[in-house]
C-alpha cells in the first residue's frame, strides 16, 4: 500500500458555456479537455481548430494546447508528488504511521522518526533467502527502506535491517517457476531478490524506489552508487560447489558463500578471507578466483597474510552462512 501517487477524484468541471466566454474561448477549453488521443486525432483537430480560425488563432490553439500536455503529463504530476511528501513530512498522520512501524519492531528496533522523513508505503514482499524465500515485511520511507521478520502481521516485527536508498540500485529479474514478479534490490553491503504478489504491486514498489532513490541524488548531488555487494545464490540451487565442480555438499561437506561472487562453494575452494570494506571491517570469506582477483598487484603481500591469517577460522562457521535467520 502506498501513500503517495494514489488517483484522487477530482471534482466536477463547469461547462464552459456557464463561464461566460466568447466562442473561440469555448473552443479552446474543449480542445484542452480532450484526451491527448483524441487531440492527436487527424479529423479532431480539422473539426475544432480550423473552421473560423485566422491563421493567428490557429496558432494560438496549437502553442496553448501543446504547452497545457507538457504540463499536464511531465511538470504537475511530479510537482504534486514532492509537495505531498513535503506536507506529509510535517503532519500528524505521518507521525503517527511512523510510531506506528517503531512500535511494531519494539525495543530491539531503532529509531525511525527524524524531520523531514516520511513513510511513503509498506507491504509483504517475498524475499529470497540462503535456504528458501521468505515472507518480508518492507517499509519504504523517502530516505530508507526498512525490513524485519513477520512475527504477528501488523502487530510485531522483529530483526529490523535498515538500507539507506541514496546507496540502493534496483534491477528486474525475470519470471522463473513460482518466483514471479521480482527485482533485485542492490547496495554496496547487501543484495538480494524480492518478489511481489502481482506484477501491478511491483511495478509500484519499483516506481516509488526509484522515484526516492533519484529525487535523494539530485538533492545530495552525489553519482549513483557504482559497487555492489554480490546477490547471493541460493542453497538449493546448487548441489555441488560450484568452483571445482567436485565436492558434493552434504551434512559434513557444507555450503559457503563467497562474499564477492555470491557463488555457492565448499571449504576447500574457500579457504581464503579477504577485507571487503564495504561489507565488513573484518576479513570475509571468498572463494579461490575471487581471491586471486582481489589480491593481484601491489596488495598481494598485504593480502596474502590476510588470506594465510583467515584459513585458520575454516572449520569455524560464518554467522551468514549458519544463521539464516540474519537476513
């Protein structure tokens, strides 16, 4: 459900003939009534425009007609859009839905309500996790994007994960089996795939993030984001690892994610960690390739200590890895 962009009934126009104009007045209020097709119609415009028109009339109708759609479908649809998020971020009501979320995620969750924030919508979305998708609560503000676990739906949340949209680049993907309607929300710490119900509400979610995402770049002047954290595979997709193609994953061969392909690998092929500033301020687990990758050039002396270093924690899990509920 979203709060900004919704149609709202218009009232009732007057006829023009109430409004005491002369007839090419008349005409002109008709012509900028009609619907850009029927504008567009050759015989449209032979019927109204042409028939007692000087040539300077005729030129009057096109500039004011073609300047009424410039405003009409590009200018005031955007213009009213910033100033309902500018007249929600003071109100009550928005206050109130915000305390509401803050409530809802309890005394683990942090903070939402700062000036100027506004929570434009919310809704479930299927997220897909290491071992299978799962029900997400999302909440996107226009500076944030929040999501946590759904423990009783509209009542408690829990495992709040806040995503700053300045960093966020958002990407479709397309149907697969049940997985439909779907994109990919990339930052530069975190991806990850998330599906909607229908292919209505995603178009929505993708609309309304990427309006966010680029009105916060054009206010802060900064570049989208070029980096992004790998989307991980999921378990199920892969049986056996996925580097040497060898080792089959079972109860003692474990899966691992490598943090910068987001491939699915064994211990073997993984027994490398590197620093990923991005994604930690620790040394992370990555697969062979993308170690080799990383610690080409003038870091491979500082790097190789780094990848010696993290071979001694190999037995040892990654809290992603075990602790799928962390998502």
């Amino acid at each position: 459900m979203f709060l900004i962009g919704s149609s709202t009934p218009a009232s009732a126009p007057q006829s023009p003939e109430d409004l005491n104009l002369s007839c090419f007045q008349v005409d002109l209020l008709r012509l900028l009534a009609c619907p850009a097709s029927c504008f567009l119609h050759p015989e449209m415009f032979r019927l109204i425009v042409l028939p007692r028109r000087s040539p300077v009339e005729v030129f009057v109708f096109v500039r004011v007609t073609l300047l009424f759609f410039i405003l009409r479908y590009c200018v005031l649809p955007v213009s009213r859009e910033v100033k309902m998020v500018d007249r929600l971020a003071n109100s009550e009501a928005n206050s109130k839905r915000i305390g509401v979320v803050e409530g809802c995620f309890g005394a683990a969750g942090q903070p939402l309500a700062i000036p100027g924030r506004v929570l434009i919508g919310e809704g479930v979305l299927t997220k897909l996790c290491r071992k299978k998708p799962k029900a997400r609560q999302f909440f996107l503000f226009n500076d944030i994007l929040v999501y946590g676990n759904i423990v009783i739906q509209k009542k408690k949340y829990n495992k709040q994960h806040i995503i700053p949209l300045e960093s966020v680049t958002i990407a479709t993907v397309p149907d697969e089996g049940d997985l439909r309607n779907g994109w990919l929300i990339k930052t530069p710490t975190k991806s990850f795939a998330v599906y909607a119900a229908t292919a209505t509400e995603k178009s929505e979610w993708m609309n309304h993030i990427g309006k966010c995402v680029g009105d916060l770049l054009q206010k802060s002047g900064k570049a989208p984001t070029g980096e992004h954290a790998a989307v991980w595979v999921p378990d199920s997709e892969a049986t056996v690892c996925m580097r040497c193609q060898k080792v089959k994953f079972t109860p003692v061969s474990r899966r691992h994610h490598c943090r910068k392909c987001g491939y699915v690998v064994c211990g073997p092929c993984s027994d490398k960690k590197c620093l990923l500033p991005s994604q930690s301020s620790k040394p992370v687990r990555v697969c062979e390739p993308c170690f080799v990758q990383l610690t080409s050039g003038s870091q491979a002396s500082r790097s190789d200590s780094i990848g010696r270093m993290g071979s001694k924690f190999n037995n040892l899990s990654d809290d992603e890895d075990e602790d799928d509920s962390s998502d």
